[in-house]
C-alpha cells in the first residue's frame, strides 16, 4: 500500500478521535447559555485537537504540517457531512460563522502550530 494513502488514513483516525468526543459532548453543553456554551465548545476543540495531534506529531516528526492540517481538515468536513445527512435529526441552526467556520479555523491553527512547535 502506498505510503501516503496509509499516513492521510492515521490523520483521518487522529481526527476522528477528537471530533467523535466533541460531537458527542455537544449535547451535554447544549443547554448553556450561547456564549457559555461557545467558549466551552471552543476550549474543548483546541484541547482535544491539540492533545491529538500532539500525539501525532510527536511519533510523526517528518510530516509536512501544512498537509496535516489540510488532510485533517477535509476528514473533519467529511465526519461533519456525513453526520448532519445520516444521523443528525434536530435543524442545522448552527452551520453558521460562529458554529461552525470559527471552530474550523481554531481546530487548522491549533493542529498547525502544535506541528510546528513538536517538529
């Protein structure tokens, strides 16, 4: 198998892991009021993503982080996809600025700069 298809598959499972819990513990911060409930969601994606791709690049020093960032991104866009369209029920209220893209910028720049600080 090439080389490269298995490492977009270990960011695809380092980026599941982190998005799994997120996803999963949304609905136990749910019911905060919006701003609580957004700095909580925001401080546990950069921990999460951050202690993930910690790991990552702690036993992958030769990855380009740029490509990283970019395959985890993708893969975090799929689970996000495929979730709302297949087991999601409830409206997609929160596919907004601050629900959605905001989290995503956080979640590149805080995979990004843990590549590049453990490299």
């Amino acid at each position: 198998m090439d080389r490269r298809i298995l490492r977009m598959g270990v960011v695809a499972i380092t980026t599941f892991i982190p998005w799994l819990i997120s996803t999963a513990s949304l609905e136990a911060v749910y019911q905060l009021p919006y701003v609580l409930f957004l700095s909580v969601y925001y401080l546990l994606l950069i921990l999460l993503f951050g202690v993930a791709f910690g790991f990552y690049f702690w036993g992958h020093k030769e990855e380009d982080v740029f490509t990283v960032m970019g395959t985890a991104l993708f893969s975090f866009l799929l689970y996000d996809l495929l979730y709302i369209q297949f087991v999601y029920q409830g409206e997609v209220w929160f596919l907004n600025y601050f629900d959605w893209f905001l989290p995503l910028f956080l979640i590149s720049s805080t995979i990004y700069w843990v590549g590049k600080f453990l490299k």
